[in-house]
C-alpha cells in the first residue's frame, strides 16, 4: 500500500470500464517513464527481493491447505449441522473448505506465480525487529515499559536504520521521556512502569 | 430529502470547537502520511485507532476521514517532486507530475492537483449528500438474506479488484472470515477455536488485527530496505497555476470528479483505481496523447481529482449499507462499532448528527487541505526530510503501547505482534493484507445473516434467489466470479503471448 511500484512487477487493477487498453497504456507509460529519465538517481529506486522460486511458493500453498485442513478438523468437532440447522461449527467448516480448495490451486499455479519475494539477505533484519517486540511483551509485565522501549528504539536506530550511536541514543531517551509523559503523565494509563 | 434540517444542524456539529480541532488533526495528519513515504493512510488509521476511544463517536470519526482524505493530497506531494508515490491512488500522477517537476513546474503541477482535489472532493461531498440518504432509504428493507448477499460481493469485489493475484486476495478473505469465527459462538454459546484460552473467548479483538496486519506488518515490510531515500529539493515556486493552466485542466477535473465518486462507490473501487481510470480517460480522449508522460498538466489534474473524489464517495457504502467498500473504510468500520455505533441504512435517521456531522467535516477539511496544499507546501516539502529510520520505532512503539490502552491487555500487544508478522509475510508473499481486515470485520455480519437466513428458508438455498434484491446481487456475485475465469479460459485457448500480460495484469 505505501511501496506502490512505479514500475515493479506490481499489478495495477485494470480499470473496468475504460476498456483493456487503459491498463496497458499505464504500463506502457510506466516503462516510458523509466526509460525517458535515466537519471533516475534523484528518484527512490525501488528495490525489490527477487521473486520467490517455486519451492517456497508450494511451501506457501501447503501452510493454506493446513489451515484450511486444521479449520475444517476443528470446525467438525463442534458440530457440522445442516442447511435447516445449522450448527456452531457449519460456517467455520465452510470457509475451512474454501481455504483448502484454495490453496490446493494455489499448489497448482506454483509454478507460474510471481507475486512472492524470496527470502532475502534483508530479512534478518525483520527477524530482529521482531524479536525487539517480543523482548518487549515479555519483559513489560517484569520489569515496566521504560526499559524495554529504549531497547528498542535503540535497535531500531542504531542496528536496524543504522543512525549514529549520538543520535541513537539521544532520540531512545527522547522517545521513552515523551512516552512516559504522555501515557503515564498525562494519559494515567495503567501500563506497567518502572518509575 | 424532504427536509433539510438534520444536515444543516449537521454544520452546527462541525463547528463545534472540538470537532473543528479534531478535524484539522486528522487532515494535518493524513497530509503528513500522504507526504512521508512509509505509511499508507491504512495504516496510520489503524494505528490511530486507540486514541479515538477516548472521544466523541463523531469526533472519531472526523478525524479518521480527514486523515484518509486528506492523504491524498499529500501523496501528490512526493509524487510530483520525487518520483515516489507516497500512495498507491498518486502512482499515476508520477508519470505526468515529475515530468512537469523536471521542466521547473513542480509548482504548477502542486497546485493544480490541490485545486483538483479540492473540486473533485467538494463536488463529491454535494453528491454523496444527496445521494447517501435516497441508497438509505433503499437499504431500510434489506433482511438477512439481502445483507448475507451484499456482504459475500462486498469481500469478493474488493479481494477481486485489489492488486496482487486474485486466488491469493480470496485466500486471504477466507482467512479473515475464518478468524471473525474465533470466540464463542453467538447462536450456541459453544467455544470455536479458543484452544481452551480464556483471553479468546471473546474472540479476537479488531483493533489488535487491523494494527497488526497494516500497521506493523508494513512496518516490517519497509524494514527490508526497498526504497531508498530520495532527497526533497528545498523549495517549491510558483504554486498558483495560470490561467492557461486552468483552462487546459478544467475538463479533466470535471471528468475526474465523475469518473472518482462513481468508482468510489463500487466495492473494492476507491481511490487509485479511479485515478487510474480517469488518467486512461483523459489519455483517451486528448488530441494529443503523445504529451502524456511527458508532463501533461491534465495527466495531474485527472487523477488527482479523481482519487479524491473516489476517497469521499467511498463513504457511501459505508454510511448507507454498513459495507465497507475498502480496507481504510473497513477500519473506520471498525472504530465505529467499537464506539457502539452500527453503519447501517438507520445511521441517517437514528444518528443523524453523526451522519451529517462526518459529511459535513468534509468541506471543512477540503479547504483546511486547500490551505495547507498551496501556501503552506514548502513547510510540507520540508518533511520530506526526516528520515525513516527514525520515525520506524516511534511508529512501533506507539502501535505496542497504544493497543495496550485500549483494553489494558498485555494479550493485545501479543496479538499484535503475532498479527504484525501475519501481516508482513502476507506482503511478502504475495497476499493483500486489505480482504483480511475487511472479511475479518464483516465475518460476523456475514455468519449471522447466513444463519438467519437459513432458518427463515428452513434450510433451502433456493430461497436466496426468490427473494428479488438478494437474488439481482447474487447473479452480480455470479458474474463477478465467473468472467475473470471465462477471460482467463479465452485468453488461455489463444496462445501464450499474452500469457506474461495476463500474470501482470490479474
């Protein structure tokens, strides 16, 4: 939604009523645009993983028909019941099988899809922002929010937008005083607090 | 329509100072997430959420809409000057916008898309005005049958017409519909996937979701480095288009205002499918489309009018239907149920100090933004300075310490992580996070009408296609699924070459 692709791989909806010709001409004038200006330099450039190979994509379709599988398996334990009565477990049981029908052709089209992105050197950084956020949830019950959140800015500038230490560790103290005055000052929220 | 008064009053509760406050809040803001690439208006609405319980329902409401309209302005904005659309609905206005930047006329451009904008909201805002209370009206009969019907094409439109691939947009709706079933069973009291947890048995809340799934999963997303940072020039002249401008641009607005508030209302339509279309139209139309590309002044002015006009009358389904037509409608949808309000054709004439209120914010808005878009530009330009990497973990931390304040839940901000990976690894993989949410908050709506249904017919299907308004959106549904396939099956006989364009294009 907010990495929209001027000109990636992104597929744009074709506009319905301006006819098959608006979706092309679009892109045309995506590729056009590119072209025209190769001092692109100035402009973000987008920067895209490349797509994800058909393993990880039959790897994907296989997590959906689990979940669909695991839905359908739930919702029969609670009861399937019938069209003139139905029962606690009809609707999950329904949209469990349209999940694995789902995923099923999603198995099947592996092979061509493109929309995925491969894993990518970049996603430790991923698996390290969200390890910052558990460290958060478990440790903010122990010992306040204080703490924990200045761990985190800190990671955050310092390792994961690679800010200078300076300014990492002035803008962390800066955060957690402005959150500690607008929850617990002003706010009174009951969140744990150290101080 | 017979009396003007509730929408007269309704200006009597936009003036109000608090509104009027929160109104100028929630464009400020939208302005701000339209001009900081990072953070779509769904997103920043999501995370918003808890700050709105706090206050009036139509308070809440004037804040959220400012900011989702308000974010359209400000997606011109890095358009224009640096190539890098701030939203999908200014994707467009890059080709025209930034060719107009390179020959010296970001400020024209600037100023045309502002007062584009500000009549394709405007005209869409009179529209919606009068045209919101007749579908109202409408709507008052609807039973369950007719609602389980709007709501399947509801989910279906949108999860057809979002980008990425269909099958994964409809995988994704089931996985919304099948989380709304999370909790104890409404008919039957009987527990439905609560893995013996007491924190699930009321089921999942929507808050910790729509936070999760759009705001850090996109969080997440922008971590992986894809789009570098692009430096603002300082400043911006020239902002007041000239009167040749005007001219050349008046039949593209007037074009785009229509062609935005009619694909507004289409479920799944909304703002960048109508800026697309309008910036086909225009194309389509000129004498002269070689200049599109290469800084047409009307290849702004079109879809910026257009998505606008789009983003209000978006409202339409919402405020009349109690459907949401898209993922930023979906969680004011939300926040409007948690305030114990039902969108619903009952809204005009039950709260109609909520409904005319909302509508009303609208023009103020416009020309809060009209304001801030021409004059106040350069301070906006100069935003475009601060760094993402600094404002990625005040977004965290105000997403996990704000999901917490509304429940005092240490659960929520669990969930909100787990949702927050959910949501980043649906982007990853392909998955429009936006039918999730949107399935998510119509799942129960869907479930209980369904089963109402089903008792009313004692058990026939048949009975949803005797009744006439239930049985005309059904054979829509019907053709909605059924012609992507028959094309695809069309294209599939005739040969590969297009086979690269279909996989883009579907």
């Amino acid at each position: 939604m907010t990495t929209p692709s001027a000109e990636g791989p992104g597929p744009e909806p074709a506009p319905p009523d301006a006819g098959p010709d608006t979706a092309t001409a679009t892109s045309t004038d995506a590729g056009a645009g590119a072209g025209a200006d190769p001092d692109g330099g100035e402009a973000a450039e987008e920067h895209r993983p490349a797509p994800a190979g058909t393993t990880a994509n039959l790897v994907v379709a296989l997590v959906i028909t689990a979940v669909g599988v695991a839905g359908a398996a739930g919702s029969w334990s609670l009861g399937l019941g019938s069209a003139a009565a139905p029962s606690a477990g009809t609707w999950p049981f329904l949209t469990s099988i349209a999940i694995t029908c789902l995923g099923v052709a999603l198995g099947a089209l592996a092979r061509r899809t493109d929309d995925a992105e491969a894993l990518s050197p970049a996603t430790w950084r991923i698996a390290a922002g969200v390890a910052t956020m558990v460290g958060f949830v478990a440790l903010i019950s122990v010992i306040g929010f204080e703490i924990p959140s200045l761990l985190l800015a800190l990671v955050w500038l310092r390792f994961l937008g690679r800010e200078s230490w300076r300014l990492s560790i002035a803008t962390s103290f800066g955060i957690v005083a402005a959150f500690y005055a607008i929850f617990v000052g002003a706010l009174a929220i009951p969140i744990p607090h150290l101080l | 329509m017979e009396s003007l008064t509730p929408m007269i009053d309704g200006f009597g509760v936009v003036l109000e100072p608090a509104n009027l406050l929160y109104c100028l809040i929630g464009v400020v803001i939208g302005m701000l997430v339209g001009v900081l690439p990072g953070l779509g208006p769904a997103a920043t609405i999501a995370i918003l959420l808890p700050l709105t319980f706090s206050i009036e329902p139509v308070t809440a409401i004037i804040m959220l809409a400012g900011i989702f309209y308000g974010a359209q302005y400000g997606g011109t904005i890095t358009s224009v000057l640096l190539r890098l659309p701030g939203e999908a609905s200014s994707v467009v206005t890059v080709f025209d916008g930034h060719a107009m930047a390179r020959q010296g006329r970001a400020g024209t451009a600037l100023g045309i898309a502002a007062i584009g904008s500000f009549i394709g909201g405007t005209v869409s805002i009179v529209a919606l005005s009068i045209l919101a209370p007749v579908v109202a009206g409408f709507a008052l009969d609807f039973g369950p049958p007719e609602y389980t019907a709007l709501a399947l094409l509801g989910i279906l439109l949108v999860a057809t017409v979002s980008n990425g691939g269909r099958v994964k947009a409809v995988v994704a709706a089931c996985i919304g519909l099948l989380l709304a079933t999370v909790g104890q069973d409404t008919f039957t009291g009987a527990e439905r996937f609560t893995f013996g947890s007491m924190s699930l048995a009321d089921g999942i809340d929507f808050v910790p979701v729509a936070m999760g799934v759009f705001g850090l999963g996109e969080i997440l997303y922008n971590l992986e480095e894809r789009a570098k940072g692009a430096t603002a020039p300082s400043r911006v002249a020239n902002v007041w288009p000239s009167r040749g401008d005007l001219r050349q641009s008046a039949g593209a607005i007037g074009r785009g205002s229509v062609l935005g508030f009619l694909l507004g209302i289409l479920p799944g339509g909304g703002a960048t499918l109508s800026s697309l279309a309008a910036y086909g139209l225009e194309k389509r139309r000129s004498k002269t489309p070689e200049r599109f590309g290469h800084g047409a002044i009307e290849g702004v002015a079109a879809p910026e009018t257009a998505n606008n006009a789009a983003s209000t009358s978006s409202f339409i389904p919402l405020l009349t239907l109690g459907i949401p037509a898209n993922a930023t409608m979906a969680i004011i949808f939300g926040a409007l149920l948690i305030q114990g309000v039902t969108p619903g054709p009952q809204l005009v004439a039950e709260e109609p100090e909520l409904f005319w209120g909302v509508v009303n914010s609208m023009y103020i808005g416009n020309i809060l933004l009209l304001i801030m878009s021409i004059p106040l530009v350069g301070l906006f330009v100069k935003i475009l300075r601060v760094r993402g990497t600094i404002l990625a973990p005040i977004t965290v931390l105000i997403t996990l310490v704000g999901v917490y304040t509304v429940r005092n839940s240490v659960f929520d901000i669990a969930l909100v992580i787990v949702f927050g990976l959910v949501g980043y690894l649906m982007k990853k993989y392909g998955f429009e996070p936006g039918p999730l949410v949107l399935a998510f908050v119509l799942g129960s709506l869907l479930e209980t009408s369904l089963r109402r249904s089903l008792l009313v017919f004692d058990g026939d299907p048949t009975g949803f296609l005797t009744r006439p308004i239930s049985g005309t959106l059904l054979v829509v549904l019907a053709v909605v699924i059924l012609l992507p396939l028959a094309r695809h099956l069309l294209r599939a006989r005739r040969g590969a070459p297009d086979r690269q364009h279909e996989d883009a294009g579907t």
